[in-house]
C-alpha cells in the first residue's frame, strides 16, 4: 500500500473515531457536553488534530447529523419496501420515524433541531439529507399521486416531527403514541 493511500485511511479512521465519539458523548450526557477538549481526551489526540479533520464542534455536529440522515434514509427505506401495500408502508415508516428520534435522541436532536449549518431543501443538501426526504417521498407518493406531492411530503414529515419532538421533550403522554400516531396516519390516508 503507498504512503498517501495510508494516510488517506488513516486520515478517514481518525475522522469516524471522531465522529463516533462525539455521538456516544451526546447521547450519553447531550450535546452540551461534547466539546473538542472532551472529545481529543476520549479519541487520545490532541486538540489540533481535531481541528485538522473539522473546524469545530458545529462541524462535528454537522458530520454527525449527515451520517444520522444515512442511517435514518435505510431505516425508512427498510419500513416502506417491506410493507404490504401503500397504507401498511405509511404506517412502518410513521413508526421507524418516531422510534429512531425516541432511541437515537441527540443524534435526533444533531439532524432536526441544531443548528449545524446543513443546507436543508435545497439541491445542495447532501446526499444522505436528500435520501432520507427521498425516502418520505416515496412512501406518500402511492396515496396522493404527484398532485402537490411535496408539500403532502413536508406536512407528514412537519407531523412526524412535531409528535417525535413533542414526546422526546416530554410534552406529551408517553401511552398515547400509538394513538397519536394512527390518528395521523388516519387523516393523511384520507
């Protein structure tokens, strides 16, 4: 292997160490928590090689939310193509929505309520934010056609949000999800 291919896996390795890092402290104490001195003691670097992969903690928190967009997209991607029909598809991705923002919360709160400086809605969104959307798209699409299908899109994602946050924050009552969400999907199928 030559030298640069080896740096350049070195270099990408030290970047994912990062990034894990950052995760695992935010999800076990919040993002508050994270910071770059917090993270090179956990990583065993120092400070300046953080700053060699990312400018700083909104970097990582963007790198962080891209990488939960990925893993959101196959999730959602997962719970439409392995439902019966389109009724059946709305509901597992309801669900797989609401369960990744209930069970991942900071990385939850990294994608949809921080400001990461991501451009969201836009052709230069990353991939990773396009598919997760994509992913949203393709399952109303079989219920209301292309007839204003993006913003059918946006006003079931705005309610997937609303609920996810309203229940993670605790602003809800925990024993009504289900109800909360068959309610939805009730008046979106309509």
């Amino acid at each position: 292997m030559s030298t640069s291919k080896r740096r350049e896996r070195e270099l990408a390795e030290r970047e994912r160490l990062i990034v894990t890092a950052a995760r695992d402290l935010a999800e076990a104490q919040g993002w508050d928590a994270v910071t770059t001195r917090r993270l090179a003691e956990i990583i065993e670097y120092s400070q300046p090689v953080l700053y060699s992969h990312f400018k700083g903690k909104d970097a990582i928190m963007a790198a962080v939310a891209v990488e939960g967009c990925a893993e959101l997209a196959v999730l959602l991607r997962a719970a439409r193509t392995g439902a019966a029909d389109g009724v059946a598809a709305l509901a597992a991705v309801a669900h797989a929505y609401t369960d990744f923002a209930e069970q991942r919360p900071a990385l939850y709160e990294a994608i949809f309520a921080l400001a990461v400086g991501l451009p969201f809605a836009t052709p230069a969104a990353p991939a990773p934010l396009q598919e997760a959307f994509g992913e949203l798209l393709e399952v109303v699409r079989p219920l209301v056609g292309d007839d204003d299908l993006g913003v059918r899109t946006e006003v079931f994602w705005a309610s997937l949000h609303g609920l996810a946050t309203l229940m993670r924050d605790g602003r809800l009552l925990p024993d009504g999800r289900e109800q909360r969400l068959a309610v939805l999907l009730d008046r979106f199928g309509d």
